[in-house]
C-alpha cells in the first residue's frame, strides 16, 4: 500500500510543472496558429528583440528566452496568490487572471516596449508589426488573439491549481498505513 501512496505523490508532485507547461505551451501553440484562422500575426518575441536589440528576426533566441521567463514568471504570481490565498485555484479565477494578464501586457508592457524599441527604417505605415497599445496597429483582431491566448493560459493555470488542491484535500484525509 505504501507504493500506492508514493505513485500518488508523485504523480501530484507533477501534476504542477506539467500543467504550467501546458499552459505555455498552449499559449505558443494558439499564437502560432491563429493566423491560420484569420487573426494577424502576432510577433511576440520578434517584438521583443526589436525593442530592446533593433533585430526584426523572430528566430533571434534572446526574445525567446525572454518571453518564456516572462511567462513563467506569470505562474509563479498565480501561485504565489493561491498559497497567500488572495486567490482561489479555480478555472473561473484562472481565466480572470488571464484576461487581467492580457490588459497588463496590452496597456503596460506593450506601450514600454514600443516607447524603447529603436526606429525602424521601414516607415510605419508600411509596418504594422510595432508594439502599441493593445496592439492598435495590427487592428482589432490582434488584440481579440491576445486575449484568446491568455485566457486559455489562465484557465489551464486555474484547472491545474485547482485539481492539485483538490488531490491534496482527498490524501489528507486518507489515513496513513
């Protein structure tokens, strides 16, 4: 029985990286695809090389290797508010931090990185892949897209906390052998 006990652990000591995973995971795959069902595209990490080094190119790592501690770094506050429970792990609660992490990013982080990034030869009527407000530039579906991808990022945040408390409420009540 004891071996029962320790596959359940472990599978519950995975059950939080994998799920934050999916989410990024999801969140790449979403952005990725969505020009395919008719949104814009939306550069995120080419966005960020621009900004910070004058690069366009999307393959650049740096903006990549950024982008993704950002959003682990968006799990980390998720969690951090469900253990000092200002939060309640829940999918509702997870896609409400979604859409609060998609005005962030579209009000806060976006105009920064437009306010730094260096000018573009390329007149910017002609190049509509600059970091606005909202993603003004690209239109509204741009702005919708973004807002897909974070949701789907926070309810899968949301699902996985709330189905970790969940096994960890069913084993405290288990007793021990």
């Amino acid at each position: 029985m004891d071996s029962v006990n320790l596959v359940i652990h472990t599978d519950a000591d995975m059950e939080r990286p994998l799920g934050a995973a999916a989410a990024v995971l999801t969140w790449l795959a979403w952005l990725t695809i969505c020009p395919a069902l008719g949104f814009p595209t939306l550069g995120t990490a080419a966005m960020v090389n621009r900004a910070l080094f004058g690069v366009i190119n999307p393959n650049f790592w740096v903006g990549w290797v950024i982008l993704v501690a950002a959003l682990i770094v968006a799990i980390a506050v998720f969690i951090i508010l469900e253990r000092v429970h200002l939060l309640r792990a829940h999918i509702r609660s997870g896609v409400i931090y979604g859409a609060a992490l998609w005005l962030f990013a579209g009000v806060v982080i976006m105009p920064i990185l437009g306010f730094i990034e260096k000018p573009s030869p390329v007149p910017p009527s002609s190049d509509p892949m600059q970091a606005t407000v909202m993603m003004h530039s690209l239109g509204p579906l741009a702005s919708l897209a973004a807002l897909i991808a974070w949701v789907l990022f926070g309810a899968i945040l949301g699902a996985t906390e709330s189905a970790h408390q969940q096994r960890n409420t069913l084993l405290a009540g288990v007793p021990a052998r």
